[in-house]
C-alpha cells in the first residue's frame, strides 16, 4: 500500500500484543503496541491511528470505558475483541459506539478482514460530514451535535441516543434523499457477519424512528421504500467548525 494504515493495538497481554504486531506488520501496517488506557492516551497524544484494536478485559479502565470515552472525542474506528461467549460484552460495545467485534481466540486472518472492512466503511462516508469537519447536521427541525452525539427535537427537547442509533442516524444524513437497501446500511454501520445485528437493521429503524418522534405507519422523516429499503426525506444542513 502506498501510505501505511496505522493500527493502535490495545491489550493487556504481552503475548497477544507482540504476535498481533508481527502479524499486521507483515501485512503492511504500522502498528502501536498499548497494554492499558494510559498508554492507549499517550499513543493518541503522539498521533491519530487510522483504527483501535481494544481488548474489553483491561486492568484500570476496561475496554467499554475506553471505547465511550473515544467516541465522546472523535469517530476513530474501534475493533473490540471480547472473551468467547461474552454475548453482554458485544452488545454493550456496539452500543458504545465500537465498528465491529471479535471474540478470542480468533485467527489473525479474520481479524485482519474485520480491519479491513471496518476502514473500508469508514472511509465511505462523505468528506464534508466527517465529525472533525461539522458540528452540528440539521434536518426536519432536529439538530444533531456531531461531537456531543446530542439529538436535540424541534421543541428543544435533548433525545439521548444509542452508539447503534447515533450510527445509523449519521449514515442516513450523510445520504439524505437516498434509498439506501439494508445491505448498504449493515455496510455502512457494522459488520456483515455481527450476529444478530444482520437480522436486525429494521428494527433498528423502528427504534430510531421512535427517537425521532416519526409515526411507523406514515413516517416523515426516514420512509421505507417497498423492495428496496430506507430513505432520509429531508434536507441536510451541516454547520462547520
């Protein structure tokens, strides 16, 4: 690759560090060891990473914890990598704002995918809507702060939002008056193979639609376009820095 993606690996376990160093050096990476939360801090003082590897078991600061505070700051795209079984630890993550997850012990390959796939959507979405350049997205009354992740309704009303649902929100005002089929919106949002999120982009929507205060029967604001999915019927307008 002609510029190197940097990966900032966060784990508490030596072992697991230095083989996943190895492993995404060798694919073209450059790649930032980090065993805890201070040093996760200290590597993003030195430089933004183009992607978190974050483990959730941490000694201090857990992974969750980690992962809610990055997503108060910026939209760094994060891996979370969780114990086999820990269902509670994935769902929780991905409302945290976390891009994708993995459960250990995995195979480096799949999680070399996953970072691929996870760059590849974060990158898809439009330049004059990414967070570091917009404060703040207006549309059909409703103002979302993009740094906040505050919604805030027509009557001034502050609607708290899910990690899941401010995603989803975003992907649809970053293409407004577009039919977006539930492939492009799993694809924009998370993982293909997230379990049960693949089978539960509609009720996504219905839930995002209650926070919007959007009748199911004749909604207003995100509309289903019959056989091909869901569009944002309204205008965008986004405020800079």
């Amino acid at each position: 690759m002609a510029t190197q993606d940097h990966i900032l690996v966060v784990d508490d376990d030596a072992e697991t560090r230095s083989l996943l160093q190895e492993y995404l050096q060798k694919q073209g990476y450059r790649v930032t060891p980090a065993a805890d939360g201070k040093a996760l801090r200290r590597a993003l003082e030195i430089g933004r990473p183009d992607l978190v590897v974050l483990d959730v078991m941490l000694p201090g600061e857990d992974g969750l914890e980690l992962c809610r505070d990055l997503r108060t700051r910026s939209n760094l795209p994060v891996i979370m990598l969780t114990a086999r079984g820990e269902e509670t630890d994935r769902i929780v993550g991905l409302e945290m704002g976390a891009d994708d997850y993995l459960g250990k012990p995995f195979n480096p390959r799949e999680l070399l995918a996953r970072i691929k796939s996870v760059l590849r959507r974060a990158r898809s979405l439009p330049e004059n809507l990414e967070p570091e350049a917009v404060k703040s997205l207006r549309f059909a009354g409703w103002t979302l702060d993009a740094g906040t992740r505050n919604l805030t309704a027509p009557d001034g009303v502050v609607v708290p939002l899910s990690g899941t649902e401010f995603k989803l929100l975003r992907v649809f005002l970053a293409h407004p008056n577009r039919v977006l089929s539930r492939d492009q919106l799993i694809e924009l949002m998370i993982s293909r193979d997230a379990g049960p999120f693949d089978r539960a982009i509609d009720v996504q929507v219905s839930r995002l639609r209650q926070r919007l205060r959007d009748d199911a029967r004749v909604p207003r604001i995100i509309k289903t376009v019959r056989g091909e999915g869901y569009v944002l019927a309204a205008q965008v307008e986004a405020a800079s820095r």
